[in-house]
C-alpha cells in the first residue's frame, strides 16, 4: 500500500531561541488519520514545534508545506477561555453552533455556563469541545491530560480513536499515549527521530538509540585520545605535521564538545524520612463529611500503617483532598474518630500551588527566611546549587515566579517539599506539567522511600507502579478501597466510579434506571464486644501510644549533646539502651493495639 502525502510536512528547520539554537534541521511530516505523540524533556521546544507546525511561528529557515485545505485545531497547554458564555467560546473559532454544543455536552459542560470563573479541570474540557467541534483535519494537543479526573481522560481516549482527524499530541501521561497513538516523534538534541509504532514501544527504542549514541561517542573520544597521542608524540608525525590533520583533529574535538553539551542534566531528587514514625500512622473510624446538602464521605474506615503506599483516585471534585485533610488532621469529620500515629512529620505537595505567589522570585521561594542558603535534609546548601539539583539555571533565580512554565512551577514545588525531613509524604497531583525523565525519577526515588506515602493521581500508571492500595471516591459519598494500583481497582470494582444514569443514583437502580423502593434494613444483631480485660488493656495501649513519643525524644534530646560520651560514658551507654527499650516499647504496643482493634471489629462486624 503506498505512503499517503502528509498533510503537513517540515523539511531541515531550523529555529534560534536569542542566542540558543532550538531546532536544527527537523524533519517532521504527520500522514492523514494518524495519532502521533511528541515527547522530549522540558524545555526541549515541543511547544514552539507544534506552534511551528500550526504556521503561528516562522523558522529561520528550512520548509513547511502543507496540503491544500487543511484544517487545524490546537489546545495549548493552558487555554485562554473567552466570550460570555462557553457556547460563545466553542463557536469563536468558526464551529457550527449546534456542533459545539454537541461536542460540550460530551464532555460535560454546560453550553449556557459562563465562561468566567472555571476549574482547570473545565478550562481544559471546554478548550476540547471547541477543538473537535471544529472538525479539523489535524487536531494539535498539548498536556491534554492536565487537571484532567480519570473519567476525562477515558473519554478523551475514545474520541480520539474514534476520531477521523490526525493528531500529534504532548503528554506525560504514559498510559493515555500507549492507548491512543499510533506513532512517535522525539525530540531530542534539536532534531526530531521518528518510531512508526505506538508509545508502548518507545521506551525500549530510545533506550536503543541512547546505546547506541553512548558507543559512538566512546569511539570517538578513542579516535581522538590516539590522534592526539600521534600528532604531538610521533616523530613521524612531527615531519609530517600538516593544517590539514591540524583541522581534522580539531574539527573531532568540536564534534565531541557538541556531543557532550548535547547530553541533558539530570534532576537530582533526594528524600529524607527523618525520624521513625509510630507504626499506626492514621486510623479512621466511621469518618463522614458533608459540605451543606452535599455528602462528600459516607461513614468510611480505614487504617494506615507506616509504610503503606496509598492511592487516592475519582473524579473532580469527589473529595480527594478532603479526605487528605482528614487523614492529616487538618479537617475535623462531622462523624467518626480519626487516631492520628505517633511522631508524624508530614510535607503535603498541593495541586494548588499555594505558597508560590507570581511576584515572588525563585530566589525567594526557595529562601522564604532569606538569606543565600537553604536547610536541605539536615544539610546546608547554597540556593544556586540546589536550585540546579532541579534543573534550574542561575539567572532563573532572581526571576518571578510567573515566568516559569508549568513544569518548573512543579519543579520548584518538589524541590520545597523534598528539602524538609518527611516520615509522611502527600503528593497531590504531583505529575502535572512534569517530563517523562523527571516523572521517571520521582517513581525511583519514592520507590526507595520508607516512609507513608499517600498519592492524590489521576495517572493511571504512576498510581499502578507505586501504590500498594487503592481509594477510590466516586463523588457521591461512596468510599472502596482495594489492595494494588489502579488495574485493580478498576478490575475489582468495575463500574463504581462511573456517574449513575440518568442522575443521582439515591433513587435510581445502577442497571436500567428504574426507580426502585428503598430497601427494608435487616434486624440489627447485637454486636459483639470485647471481653472487659481486652478493653482494660486497649485503654493502657491508648495511655501507652500517647506517652512513649515524650519519653524517646527525651533520650534522643540527651543523645544530640555532642559531649555526654566524653563527660558520661556510662550514662551515654544507660540512655541508649533505654532509648532502644523505649522505642521496642512502642512498637510492641502498636502492635497489640492493631491486634486488638481487628479483634473489636471482627466482633462487631459479627
């Protein structure tokens, strides 16, 4: 079958950024009816390549044809929503008016909203709608998936495959472009590669080619580690010596400083979890929350250990972060107890980005109590050297924040939370506007942490690879958890984050919409209880939990005295050993106290 022409095609671009040269030599051409992703580091130039590709920028030089007629639609990363209303919005691009209506109710917007005041999880649906409802012939999308809930995102997955239209795509989201795409362009060292295959093939071919560019450059620093040897220490090669081999000899050391300046800077992520929590680190009993009419958490129970990695997923809106709230003590339930561990010392990482205020430099940001150093886990560090820990340049530092793209905005945000000692972690939507290579880093880098871990995400494989059970809230109340990632979950529990048809599920069946009469509750049995000793005993471990915390950081206080060996050996030796009983007091307690609260629960669920 022959090649179909391109519908757009670019031919040895190239494009200078001030003194930085951006692209040099791209070829790209994108076919009719083919779903192609763009992936690169941040920074790399995706988004002024697709804005290339739409005709918005010239380059300094090389071709752009385009086939007569084409018709194209973008959804920038972070879409200006105008008009009245966001039925004005979908139709100023040219769309017909019962066509953008249609394609806003698919993706949940009301036509007749104001376009003023929306979430970012409605700018980028509403941004969406305009874009199909144009009917393009190639659709240019970047971070589609960007504040997103998981229910979107499915959708968007459907559409697009459905969809009649090319697609070239930016995303970090690794599981939506294993779904949709059909073909790979990277950017990478100023010039685009090309796979013709799915992302689910990309990583393996890039790790190829990163092999294969590694070998080529350790020839060549062979090639010239000899040359160089025979051009100033062979005598036959001094009675030779001519401009020419001068020229080649130099003409390799260029290509290898080229090679070597093209090799991007890692980000260097780093942890501490500081001191030991308690073995509980939360336990929610019956917890219920309601925000007027609304219920946000129906009577919910759960239990979180030291260690657990725990996955908070559902729609917009469906109570993620209250329930998180919860979990940190920050918000009071209308209902229920929440036992909060011993010894915690949270860092919460918000999607909101509170703190980061777009006057603010990130000199200041980083240094809120001034000064030329930051306290990194215990360490001093100067902010330039930390600041480049995250890819960060010097002259970004007196920069204001508002100057940052999405990416360093989060960048800068971890670089905050993961300087502070943390037994707890809490990531709010932490993969945002983050690049594959530094998504890729903070999954090895929570990977090895020890502490809790407690993960607010709609990425369903950043959710798969690191949580050991899974919350998910559907935003009527309801509250499941599951052991395992998002796969389980969803295999688990199929159908449960769906919205109910027809409208509210409290009078509807979740199969044929047919009103139901509520039903009649069972007679109540009388729970079981715990025997008068074990309840004796539980109210001890309560005393216990919530005294042994003083009595280790006492010992510990005592410990930080750099002279007490010196000036005690012997009371040095005395406080460590009660220290460690102190500490091997604590956990023992836990541990009964676990096995007596599943010993009260097993009775009263009896």
């Amino acid at each position: 079958m022959a090649a179909r022409p391109p519908l757009i095609a670019l031919k040895d671009v190239r494009l200078q950024d001030g003194q930085r040269p951006l692209f040099e030599g791209v070829d790209l051409a994108i076919e009719p009816r083919t779903r192609s992703c763009l992936v690169g580091r941040n920074g790399a130039g995706k988004s002024t390549l697709m804005k290339l590709v739409m005709g918005l920028i010239e380059p300094d030089s090389g071709d752009r044809s385009v086939q007569a007629g084409t018709r194209f639609a973008y959804v920038p990363q972070e879409p200006l929503i105008v008009g009245e209303t966001l039925l004005d919005y979908a139709t100023s691009g040219g769309a017909e008016p019962w066509m953008a209506e249609a394609w806003l109710t698919t993706f949940g917007m009301d036509p007749h909203k104001s376009a003023k005041g929306l979430s970012g999880g409605e700018t980028r649906r509403a941004a969406l709608a305009k874009a199909f409802a144009e009917e393009p012939d190639l659709l240019l999308l970047d971070e589609p998936t960007n504040h997103m809930d998981i229910l979107a995102i499915e959708l968007l997955e459907k559409e697009i495959i459905a969809a009649k239209c090319a697609a070239l795509i930016v995303s970090h989201d690794r599981a939506f472009l294993n779904r949709v795409t059909q073909s790979c362009h990277w950017l990478e060292h100023r010039k685009v590669r090309t796979l013709n295959k799915g992302f689910d093939a990309f990583d393996d071919w890039a790790a190829k080619v990163q092999e294969e560019e590694a070998e080529s450059l350790r020839r060549l620093n062979k090639r010239i580690e000899a040359e160089t040897y025979t051009f100033y220490r062979s005598i036959t090669a001094q009675r030779t010596r001519n401009e020419g081999r001068a020229r080649a000899l130099e003409a390799m050391r260029q290509d290898r400083a080229l090679r070597v300046k093209d090799i991007p800077r890692e980000i260097h992520l780093g942890v501490d979890s500081g001191v030991t929590s308690g073995k509980l680190v939360a336990d929610l009993k019956g917890v219920s929350k309601s925000f007027g009419d609304r219920t946000v958490i129906k009577p919910f129970t759960t239990r979180v250990i030291r260690g657990d990695r725990l996955a908070i997923v559902g729609p917009n809106g469906a109570g993620k972060t209250t329930l998180v709230k919860i979990l940190l003590g920050e918000l009071a339930p209308d209902e229920g107890t929440v036992k909060l561990g011993a010894n915690l010392e949270p860092v919460y990482l918000d999607q909101s980005r509170e703190g980061l205020k777009s006057d603010m430099t990130l000199w200041d940001a980083l240094t809120p109590g001034g000064g030329d150093s930051i306290l990194v886990r215990g360490v001093s560090k100067h902010v330039a050297a930390y600041a480049k820990d995250f890819l960060f340049q010097e002259g970004q530092l007196r920069q204001p924040i508002s100057t940052l793209s999405g990416g360093e905005r989060n960048r800068l945000l971890l670089a905050r939370a993961l300087a502070k000692p943390a037994n707890m972690l809490v990531l709010d939507e932490p993969t945002n506007d983050l690049d594959m290579e530094t998504l890729d880093k903070l999954e090895e880098l929570l990977e090895q942490y020890d502490g809790t871990l407690i993960l607010v995400s709609h990425d369903r494989d950043f959710v798969d690879r690191l949580a050991t059970s899974t919350i998910g809230m559907n935003g009527r109340g309801d509250i499941v958890e599951t052991p395992g990632g998002w796969t389980d979950f969803i295999a688990q529990n199929p159908g449960f984050l769906s919205p109910p048809p027809g409208g509210s599920m409290a009078t509807k069946s979740p199969v044929g919409g047919k009103s139901e009469p509520a039903p009649t509750p069972a007679p109540a049995t009388k729970p079981g209880k715990l025997s008068f000793k074990d309840q004796h005993r539980l109210k001890e471990l309560d005393a216990l939990i919530a005294a042994l915390p003083a009595d280790i950081a006492a010992h510990e206080a005592r410990l930080a005295d750099v002279n007490f060996y010196s000036r005690d050996p012997s009371g040095f030796d005395a406080t460590m050993k009660a220290l460690d009983a102190a500490r091997a007091k604590l956990e023992a307690a836990e541990e009964e106290w676990l096995e007596l609260e599943a010993k009260r629960e097993a009775l009263v669920s009896g």
